[in-house]
C-alpha cells in the first residue's frame, strides 16, 4: 500500500509540475502567454516535472518487490530522500553567475543517485534472501 502510495504523490507531482510549465493547456492563461510569476518555472515545476521522470520505474518496481525487500529499502531511501530534499532546496532556483547547479540539474543528480542507490539495495537483498536456507517451522531446534 505504501509503494502505490509513493507511486500516486509521485504522478500528482509530475501532473502539478507539467501543469505549472503549461498553464495555457488547461486554460489558465491565454495560448503563448505564461500568467504565472517567472520564478515558478524554474523554482518549482522544472524541477517537480522533469527531475522526477526517473522515479517512476522505481516506484513501479516498488509495488512488486516482497515486504522484506521493500523495509530495506525503506530504511535507505527515507534518509537518502531527506538529504535530497534538503540539497535539492537549497539550490538556486536558476543557473547563476558562479559554477553552481540549479534547482533542476540538483533534482536530477539526487533523483539519479536514488535510483542507482534503490537499484543496488533491493538486489542486494534479494541476493542476501536467496542466500538464505529455507528451513520450515518444524525443523527448527
């Protein structure tokens, strides 16, 4: 349940962050015209709409995987996402004067580094409930 939780936030995100770069689509602005303050753009849906595409097959991945596979990645992905979200934050909303990343460039680096990190806990814990002997109740003591 959770796992479809994260995949539902996950599409209302990228729904909120394309509706933000395209306003005029569902008739908030005018056609060619963007209503919305300049800052929004690259501030908040840049980064809602287009750092969060690679997240999708993970949590799709996510809705499959056994309860004890999902709890390891879990006690992962939690701190891992904070940092994420506090970087992510932190960042400039646009690209500025000195070689630092934007708000956009920073979404997609830690989106990125969730994955691989994802991709590397639940097949290591996969492999480690393989590894496993399969020892029925009866056998045990």
């Amino acid at each position: 349940m959770i796992a479809i939780g994260l995949l539902i936030l996950l599409l209302i995100t990228i729904a909120v962050g394309y509706l933000l770069l395209n306003p005029w689509l569902f008739g908030i602005c005018q056609p060619s015209l963007y209503c919305l303050d300049n800052s929004v753009g690259p501030a908040l849906a840049t980064p809602l709409y287009w750092g969060t595409h690679w997240l999708l097959p993970l949590s799709i991945v996510l809705i499959f995987v056994r309860r004890e596979v999902f709890n390891s990645w879990w006690k992962v992905a939690l701190p891992l996402g904070i940092l994420s979200l506090i970087l992510i934050l932190i960042s400039p909303p646009i690209h500025g004067f000195i070689d630092e990343p934007d708000r956009t460039t920073v979404t997609e680096m830690m989106v990125w580094i969730i994955d691989v990190v994802s991709t590397i806990v639940i097949l290591w814990k996969y492999w480690r409930l393989s590894r496993t002997p399969k020892v029925k109740p009866a056998q045990i003591g």
